[in-house]
C-alpha cells in the first residue's frame, strides 16, 4: 500500500512539473436537458472523471443522489445500477419525467482519496432540467455544503451565451472564488491548443458571481474549490485536508437548420 502511494505521489509530482494539473469533476449528465412529450425518461449518468481529457476515476456508490421540484424532494439513490464511464466504475438510473417542473437532480459522493494532491474531494454536483414548458424555479438553491446557484436559466440555450452563477458555501457567497470549466469532450474528438487549455479558469466578483462565454455546443461543467473547514483520514489514518467542490453541469445547444 505504502509503496502504490509513494509511487502516485511521484507521478503526481511529474505531472505537476509538466504542466497544469488536470481537473477532477464530478459529473451528472442527463440525456436531455429538456423534456418533452416525444421523449418522457431520462437516462442519467454519474461519474468521476477528466471530462475533456477522458480520463476516469472509481466512483463508489454515492452518499446520497436526488432531485428537487418545486421544493418536493425525491431519494434516487436505490434506483442507481453500476455502469462504466471512461473505462472506470460510475452510474446509470432512469427517471420517468411525469409532471411538467424543473427538477434539480443532485449527486453527494462519497470522499475521494486522491494521493497526487494529498486530500481528500468532494463534490457535490448538480443539473437542472426542463420538463413540459415549465421553467421556474432553476435559481432555487438546494442547500448543498457548496453549490453553484445559476443566473442565467440553464436551460434553452444555444452555444455562444454567456453564462453566468455564483457560487456559495454554507449558504453564503464566496468572494473572489475560483471556477474551473471544462468541455465534456465524448468521444476525444477534440485536441486542445496546450495543457492551457483544457481547464479554463474564472475569479467570481466580490459577491461570489462569474461568467463565462461557452464556444461551442453540448455538456459544459463548472466546478468552484474550496477548502474544507475539517479534515478527513486518508488511507493510513492520517487526518488530511478536504476539498469541497461545487459543480453544476449545463448544456448548450447550436441552431437548427429549417
């Protein structure tokens, strides 16, 4: 065991002197941002990955999984079957979409020992989803340790927008908070310019609010890092540090030819 850690530090290290160090998100993807009557179920998918780069990691069955309408919340967690996502272990549910609302579906995993950085993560991860023409509701926090709370409707939006959140912790602000976004990059049909480019990085404002313009279409997450004010044991019983991640995943559409 001593000697596997050893050797992830190492690599950790190396990676660490070649560039920027690529992004652990917690990702939760639905087949459809927006729900109509042609297409009621919704495949979800809930992972621990490299989105861009397509990259994974295990992901044990989550601590909790949900969603949220209209203030009524819904324990999914017994519905999740293992799947594999990026060549690691993730999950899969289906969820029939019977009423019109906007579900925000949330996924709290379990601490992730990660040796390269020396902490532990968590990320408590969101989407939002349109269902039958409804759309309040969407910039309703959830009351998650940290979260990404939307500004622009995170739906019904086409590639070229600006997005825009801010980003909380226990229910407050985070000045000045840094965000990290990625493409969800399926297939790896896409090569960025440099190491630069894979993660992109945003400051939130005083009140903890950023935006950011997404080039192109499809899954685009945002992930905002804090700092735990607690610590958790690593595999050998040392309390270490923990890293809070709030992630929110949206989707970007392009226009449609007649």
């Amino acid at each position: 065991m001593r000697k596997r850690l050893y050797m992830s530090l190492i690599i950790g290290i190396v990676l660490l002197a070649a560039g920027p160090a690529a992004a652990h998100f917690g990702m939760l993807i639905p087949s459809s941002d927006i729900v109509t009557q042609q297409n009621k179920n919704l495949e979800l998918t809930l992972s621990f990955s490299h989105p861009f780069e397509g990259h994974g990691m295990k992901m044990e069955k989550p601590a909790a999984f949900y969603v949220v309408r209209d203030k009524q919340k819904t324990d999914l967690l017994k519905t999740l079957k293992k799947t594999v996502i990026m060549g690691h272990q993730a999950w899969h549910t289906t969820y029939k979409v019977k009423r019109p609302g906007v579900y925000q579906f949330a996924v709290i995993p379990k601490p992730y020992w990660e040796p390269a950085e020396d902490i532990s993560i968590i990320h408590y991860t969101k989407t939002i989803v349109a269902a039958y023409g409804a759309d309040t509701g969407w910039d309703r926090p959830l009351g998650l340790p940290t979260e990404i709370v939307p500004l622009l409707r995170p739906f019904g939006n086409y590639a070229g927008n600006s997005f825009v959140g801010q980003v909380l912790l226990n229910g407050k602000p985070v000045p000045f908070a840094e965000v990290e976004v990625e493409f969800y990059n399926r297939g790896q049909k896409l090569k960025a310019p440099s190491d630069y480019h894979v993660t992109q990085l945003i400051k939130a404002d005083p009140n903890g609010i950023f935006t950011f313009t997404c080039p192109r279409p499809g899954w685009w997450g945002f992930a905002a890092l804090n700092e735990a004010d607690y610590k958790l044991k690593n595999p050998e019983g040392r309390e270490k540090g923990v890293e809070l991640g709030a992630v929110l995943w949206i989707y970007l559409d392009k226009y449609q030819e007649r």
